[in-house]
C-alpha cells in the first residue's frame, strides 16, 4: 500500500497495490492491521456505494456534524471522480484549504478524509461509483453542506455542473458556521 501525505494534515491518498493477470486484478482495499502499522487507527462501521450517471455530477460538499462525525476512506469502482477534502476545522491554519485528487477505477487511488473536513466529488465520466467507508453511521440530523462552488476549487471542468436541491441550496463557506474545532 502507497500511502501519500497531502497539503491537509490527515488527508492522505491510499493506493493499494494491484496484482493483475489476464483476467483482471486483485486489490486489497482495506487492511486494518496494516493502517494501524502506518499511523491510521480507525473503525469503520458503514460502507456507501452511488452512482452517477452524467459527467458533471457534483455530489457535496457535505459533512457530519458531532457527535456522528465521519472520517470517510473513499474510492471510486467505475468510471472516474475528481475528489476533494476541504478543511473547516475553526482556528485550524489550513481552514479553507483544499485538496482533490482524481480517483478512476484504473488508478484505484483512495482518499482518507478525516473528521472536520467537507467532502464532494465531481464525475468525469458517466456511470460513475463511489464507494466509501464511514466511522460512524448516518444520522440525518447531523448531515450538512456547503456550496461546492464557494471554496476556490478548481473542478477543471467547463459547463453547468449537475447538482440534487439541497446541493444547490447550500450555504456559501463564507457563511457557514463550522461545528468544527481544529484542536492542534
């Protein structure tokens, strides 16, 4: 397993190493006694799976608000997504701040997004799937967004991006009032 740190303290990029012959590949994805070996002690309880028909589908920015908090390993089974992190920690150095990294089902690329952090993706083809873990479960009440296109993320990508109601309906980072505290 490649693991590789980012700009975001505790984001970090996971690519699993692929053993492949004329069949196909075999991956592990997900091996806990090997993330306990690098520093990454998590338990996750959820696993999500979405599809996306139409390039251009943006799904996020969305959070977990404690004390159902997520950190979120996500990597993309068909297709290909443009996959950010952005920092909304109150008082962290790096609030704001993003990062994103193309995951495919070729390059089998994973991010780890931690607690504290938006999370969104953009389809770069059709029929695009996401799969991801979560730490904790889904508690509706606790769910939240902000506006995909108010954290000076380059999507790279010309057009109008197709967005669910609550996406579009989505406050502004600026106008967002974090439950969030980075805890140096």
């Amino acid at each position: 397993m490649q693991i590789e740190e980012t700009r975001l303290a505790g984001v970090v990029i996971l690519t699993p190493q692929r053993f492949g012959d004329a069949r196909g590949f075999f991956s592990e994805s997900w091996n806990r006694q090997r993330m306990l070996d690098h520093g990454i002690d998590l338990e996750f309880v959820q696993d999500n799976h979405s599809m996306s028909s139409d390039v251009g589908t943006v799904r996020g920015l969305h959070f977990q608000a404690p004390p159902h908090a997520q950190d979120k390993l996500v990597r993309c089974g068909q297709g290909a997504l443009f996959d950010v992190a952005v920092d909304i920690r109150k008082g962290s150095p790096t609030y704001g701040h993003w990062v994103g990294v193309e995951l495919s089902a070729e390059n089998g690329k994973q991010l780890l997004v931690p607690k504290g952090f938006l999370h969104g993706f953009m389809t770069r083809a059709p029929q695009t799937e996401i799969i991801y873990k979560c730490t904790d479960y889904y508690a509706p009440d606790c769910d939240g967004a902000v506006a995909w296109n108010s954290c000076g993320i380059d999507w790279d990508f010309e057009g109008a991006a197709i967005l669910s109601d609550k996406d579009a309906a989505a406050p502004a980072l600026a106008d967002f009032d974090s439950p969030f505290v980075w805890e140096g």
